[in-house]
C-alpha cells in the first residue's frame, strides 16, 4: 500500500492518504498507449514484408489487389516451384547458383571486412604511428563518399576481372564506414586492461585477439549485420562486372527475371521471399549484439 501524504486533521490526528483509482491507472494507460504505438510502427514497417509473403502463395492475378491483397485465400506453394522451373535453363542460369553466388560473395565480404576493418581500427584507435592522423581524416572523408562516385573508376580498373566471383567481393571487403564503427567502440574501452596484458609480455596482435576481440562482440555483431545486409542487396556493382548467369548474385537475377514479361507477380514475390527470407534470419540471429552495440556506440538512424 502506497502512502502519498500524511496530512494533520483539525483534531490535531494524522490522516493517511491514499492514491485514488485514477492515479493508479494513469501508468497502466501510459504503457498500453506505449505498446500500441510501437505495434502499430512495428505493423507499418513488416507490412511490406508480410504483403509479399502472403503474394507469394497467391495466383498472379490476386497478387496486386490493393489492401485485399493482405487477405490469404487460394494460397499454393506452386509459385515457389515456378521459381525453380524457370530458372532450370543453362542460358539463363539456376537459382540455387544464384543463391550459391550470393552466399559466397556476401560471406567473402563480411569475414574478410570483419579482420580488416577491425584491424585497422584497432591500428587507428591505439597505437600509435606516424601518419596516424592522415589515415584517419582520409577514413572520415570516406565516409561522405558514396560507392556511386568510385564504381565507374573501379569498373575501368578491374575490367580484365569481370564474370568472377572474385571482382565482386574483394574491393568491397575495406569499408571506411565499419572502420568507423570500430574505432569509435574501440575508443572506449578501458586502457587498463590492454596495460595489464603488456605487463604480462603480450603484444599488440595478442592484445587484439585474446583481450579486444571477445570484449567486442556487439560492435562485430554489428558490422556483420550492416555488411551483410548491404552486400546481400549489393545491385550497381554486379551490373557493372557481372553478364555471366553462372556467377550472377541474387539481386541481378531478380531484376532479369522480373523484366521478362508476361508478368508472374506470384513468382517475382516468391523469388523476393527467398532473397530477404536470409536478411531476416541473420538480423534475429545477432539482433541482441546488434542492439547492445547501438546503445553504446550511439548509432542512430
């Protein structure tokens, strides 16, 4: 029992005052209002996902149908089985190559950017070495280039490479944005402990990986999401490398696939479950890293 005053009577006796019904309901009427609003953000954002999803085991003709399109009837799996049909053709590639292509170009990417990003922000954030400064404002400067201003001149200078799983991963494995990221959670961490490992005769590479590295897993979560899910999307640049089908990632595939009329709504929703159906389960996979990264790195928007 909550107690809010105790108030003299004229009599000269304490009276205790109690909290009336309508201030104990006031937080449970803030907290419902909390939850409906974030259910309905939560219903705004996944309703394109859950549009496509529900599009996906409908005939084509029921697929672009407004608002009724969220509503299930008819629902097959004989889309998901087009997919694999058409893509059944050596001239105009498999879809498991396609998926195959992804996965190995994404996940080149991603572990490769993972070592070296984190090493040169661990290099930038700690130790200490002539040009330090240069290499870090040419990192932030970086950061405002958008890969749109530098695929052309990629393009001339790795045209010798094109058609190979290589040329779409490597020059994209160095990112000055997760570089960024590193270096602004590595700046945080407590000193003391990379003092005590040189106390006890470790060096800077044993320091990284016996005493940063576990202490880092958030930030690395994170990149590996943000990598991931900018890669698995990655579009401009496969255009610019990629015309074999036997090296085409998703995306490519996708785009092809959908400009081929007659139209198959069905099917392009399908192949569009597929391709995100990766981009959900790794998010779910290190959403709790991912989270915890956010709030100490202050990563907004």
């Amino acid at each position: 029992m909550t107690v809010l005053a105790d108030r003299p009577t004229v009599s000269g006796r304490t009276r205790v005052s109690h909290p009336g019904p309508g201030r104990r309901l006031r937080p449970l009427v803030r907290s419902g209002l909390d939850h409906l609003l974030m259910g309905a953000v939560t219903l705004l954002f996944a309703s394109p996902i859950l549009y496509m999803f529900i599009g996906s085991l409908k005939p084509d003709d029921q697929v672009l149908d407004g608002l009724s399109g969220f509503v299930p009837r008819d629902l097959s799996l004989d889309n998901y089985a087009d997919v694999f049909a058409t893509f059944d053709d050596p001239s105009t590639g498999f879809f498991l190559n396609f998926f195959g292509t992804s996965v190995i170009v994404t996940g080149v990417v991603v572990l490769g950017g993972l070592v070296v990003n984190s090493m040169a922000a661990y290099a930038l954030a700690r130790l200490r070495w002539r040009g330090r400064d240069a290499v870090l404002i040419l990192v932030l400067a970086l950061l405002v280039l958008p890969f749109e201003a530098i695929a052309v001149p990629l393009f001339y200078l790795l045209n010798d490479f094109r058609n190979t799983m290589a040329v779409q991963s490597v020059p994209l494995i160095a990112n000055a944005f997760s570089i960024f990221l590193f270096y602004s959670f590595f700046l945080k961490l407590p000193k003391e402990i990379e003092e005590a490992g040189r106390l006890d005769g470790a060096g800077p590479w044993r320091i990284f990986v016996r005493i940063i590295v576990p202490m880092s897993k958030p930030v690395f979560a994170t990149v590996a999401i943000l990598s991931f899910l900018t890669q698995w999307g990655m579009f401009l640049w496969p255009v610019l490398m990629v015309s074999d089908p036997s090296v085409r990632p998703l995306p490519l595939a996708i785009s092809v696939y959908q400009g081929q009329p007659p139209f198959a709504w069905g099917d392009i929703m399908a192949f569009g479950v597929m391709m995100v159906l990766p981009m959900l389960l790794v998010f779910l996979v290190f959403q709790r890293w991912f989270v915890r990264s956010v709030a100490s790195t202050g990563l907004k928007g």
